[in-house]
C-alpha cells in the first residue's frame, strides 16, 4: 500500500522562487488609483485583489498622518487637512512572508470648502450686538421643543451679524408661542427689527386678558352646539387679536426706529409665529407670516404636510415683505392668518429660508411627504457630515441641531434658524 506523503511530514511542493518574484512583480505594476478624498468628510476606498490570491498587504505607511485607517484591504476614515499624501503599501507574499515589499500611491484630499470661508467675530462695541449663535430647548405645550439660530457664512465671512432672531415663551392659561424672524440682509439694523418682532410678539400674547379673549372664541368655533354665524363670529374676534399682535410688533419697530434717528426699512424683518394651546379637542394653532419662512405641521406617521403660511414668493416675483411695510396693513392682511385644529401631530416646524432654501428649493416641496420624509433623515444622519440630531435621547438636541445647520450647500450661505416642535 502506498503510504501519503503527509505521513512523512511531506507538505505541498514548495512554489518556486521565480514565480514568487512574478506574482510579487506583477502586483507592483499595478497602477492604483486611489479616489480623491475631501477633507472633513467621511471616506473608504477598498484594494480590489482578487486577481493576486498570494499577495497580502500588511500596511500602509505614511496613512497615520491624514488620519485615516487601514483594516481588511479598506482604507476608511474622516481625513482632516487637505494635502497630497504618498502611502507605502507594504506587502508580502503568503510563500515569502518574511520579505515584505513597498507599492506606492498617492491621495490627494482637497481642502474642504467650509475652510475658505472666514469666522470674523462681529463688533462687540456696536449698536444691538447679537451673538452668533443662539439656541433653546425645552417644553412646549405637553410636547418638546428645540430651537437653533446660526450666523451664516456669508456674515461670518465679513463679521457681520446674525439677522435672524427667534424667541419662545409659556405663556399664561397653557398657551406657548414661537416667534422667528429673518432680518433683510439690506437693513444696517436688520439684527435689531429681527429681535424687536420677536419679543414683541411674543410679549403681547403675554397678556392674560388677551388670551382668555382667544380661548373663550376657540370654545365656540370648536364646539358643535354653536350656530355657523355664531363661530364665524368667533373667528373674526381671534383674527382681530392676531391683528393687533402683529399691529403691536409693527409699532414697536416704529418706536425703536424713532428713538434711534433710524427709518423703518433700516429694521427690515420678516416674521412668523405660531400660538398653540392644547385643548380636549385637539392642538389648536394660531398662526401668522409675513415674508418668505414658512411654518409647516407634520401629522402622525407623515401622512399629510400643511404649510400653514402664505409665503412671499411667487406672488410677488420674488419680492419679500417685511413687518416695517405699512402696505401689509390692507385687507388681504386676513390671508396671512391660520387657525387650525388637529388631534395630534408630529413635528411643527418654522424655519428661515437659510435652512428652506437648500432644504426644499422650491415652495411646493414644502407640502411634499417624501420631501419631508427626506429632511427628517437627513437630521438623522443622511448627510455628508453624519451629523444627527436624536430627537429620542434628547438631552442634547440643541447642541446637535446647532452642528448640523452648519451643514455645507454650494451657494446657500445664509443665516439659518430651524424650530421644531416635536
């Protein structure tokens, strides 16, 4: 019988060495060209080699220093300095293990973008200093809120001004109110008219007479033993409160205008607000807009999105309109307000058009699901950055809404100010 040559401690035939010296050649020839990579943003590019079965590359030398790793034929990481990097791939042959060799490729990580923008702090000693980021999270009805406020490239780049503003408060009897405003990037004292509308707003519907005045006519509008004239009647009345609301904002911009030798388009700002109580019959929201940031209401499982604003676009070719025109004071002023009942809902959100613009693009997205659908993953980490916001373990929301506005989109550099009630 004829006895295996594993018996006698006899392996495979070793390979020749020439042929170790092709293979080893071959894989060296190789022209690797490995895909760019961005600075700042997330990045894995993988050896395809297959077609050299005894080929093993042990590292790659030099990768340390753009900060980025290699595991399991895969180069992946965040590399954070744009440069021209030259890698040494060090590799062996499974017949030859003791003599590892050097391939080398180049990486070139370009600058990333964020980085040719300058952050000028703006001018601590001027008139109505604002800080340049703002943020608040807290209650909200029986439901959450967070609030961000963010100056944007284009201010920090010339150490201008955040001019958006925003301003929540509880307010008296259970109602909340959320005020947000968009300063004209015209106005010298933009950051003032975009504070000022906020407040004040806010600062009205602090009233505790103003307010049971609305509840007792949200009572009769939503109760059904009332007459239809009897709850038109009652809309009128709230209408005619949201009107003098936004009447007190508009004098309260003439009043800081006055008394600081400015004129009113020097405070040009847009303003929208959303006023809610939640009653035994459902969420009622009181709300108003003027300009071109809209308020949206997300309903349970994203079955149906209402823009719940009349925005200034379109309408007026593009033409915003500000609380400092008296032109909005005319009868279409009724248009710009919304009372709305719903049982429940999912997000409520405002928003200035530093996050609509690259968010949404065009107005009609606004009442899109998918659209939505595809902004709400986007603040949960579809984004280049993998900046997510957790709306579940929230205790720190404010802070990671903050990091994703900074988010990068060519040609919107705005300020960016996003509410989401939730």
């Amino acid at each position: 019988m004829k006895i295996p040559s594993f018996y006698f401690g006899i392996g495979k035939k070793p390979m020749e060495k020439g042929i170790i010296y092709k293979e080893k050649e071959e894989f060296k020839e190789v022209h690797w060209v490995l895909k760019n990579a961005n600075a700042g943003k997330f990045y894995e590019f993988s050896f395809e080699i297959e077609d050299f079965p005894n080929i093993k590359i042990k590292t790659i030398t030099n990768l340390e220093v753009t900060g980025l790793m290699f595991e399991n034929n895969r180069i992946s990481g965040t590399p954070m300095a744009n440069n021209l990097y030259h890698l040494d791939i060090e590799f062996f042959h499974i017949e030859d293990k003791e003599n590892t060799e050097i391939k080398r490729v180049q990486l070139l990580v370009n600058i990333d973008p964020k980085d040719l923008w300058k952050n000028v702090p703006a001018d601590k000693e001027a008139d109505f200093y604002k800080e340049d980021e703002a943020s608040f999270q807290g209650r909200f009805s029986d439901k959450k809120i967070v609030v961000v406020s963010k100056r944007g490239r284009s201010h920090a780049h010339e150490g201008k001004f955040r001019e958006d503003d925003f301003a929540v408060n509880e307010l008296p009897s259970d109602w909340n109110i959320v005020s947000v405003s968009d300063g004209a990037g015209s106005a010298t004292m933009a950051r003032e008219g975009s504070r000022l509308a906020t407040i004040s707003v806010n600062e009205f519907f602090s009233s505790p007479e103003v307010l049971n005045e609305i509840e007792n006519n949200i009572e009769i509008i939503y109760t059904s033993d009332n007459s239809e004239k009897e709850q038109d009647g009652a809309k009128e009345h709230v209408i005619r409160r949201l009107y003098e609301g936004v009447l007190y904002v508009h004098h309260a911009l003439e009043k800081t205008a006055s008394e600081n030798n400015l004129s009113m388009n020097d405070l040009h700002t847009t303003l929208i607000f959303a006023l809610v109580k939640k009653f035994s019959f459902g969420y009622v929201i009181l709300n108003f807009g003027v300009g071109d940031c809209p308020i949206s209401l997300v309903n349970t499982d994203f079955s149906e999105i209402k823009l719940l604003n009349i925005m200034d676009v379109g309408e007026f070719s593009g033409g915003t309109r500000f609380m400092t025109m008296k032109e909005i004071f005319n009868d279409h002023i009724v248009s710009r307000f919304r009372i709305s009942c719903v049982e429940d809902f999912s997000y409520l959100v405002l928003m200035t058009d530093g996050i609509y613009d690259p968010k949404f693009l065009t107005e009609s997205k606004l009442e899109d699901t998918e659209s939505w659908k595809t902004f709400f993953n986007d603040l949960n980490g579809a984004n280049d950055d993998l900046s997510k916001v957790n709306f579940i373990n929230d205790t720190e929301i404010a802070q990671q809404l903050l990091h994703w506005t900074d988010f990068w989109s060519r040609g919107n550099h705005d300020d960016r100010t996003l509410a989401i009630i939730y």
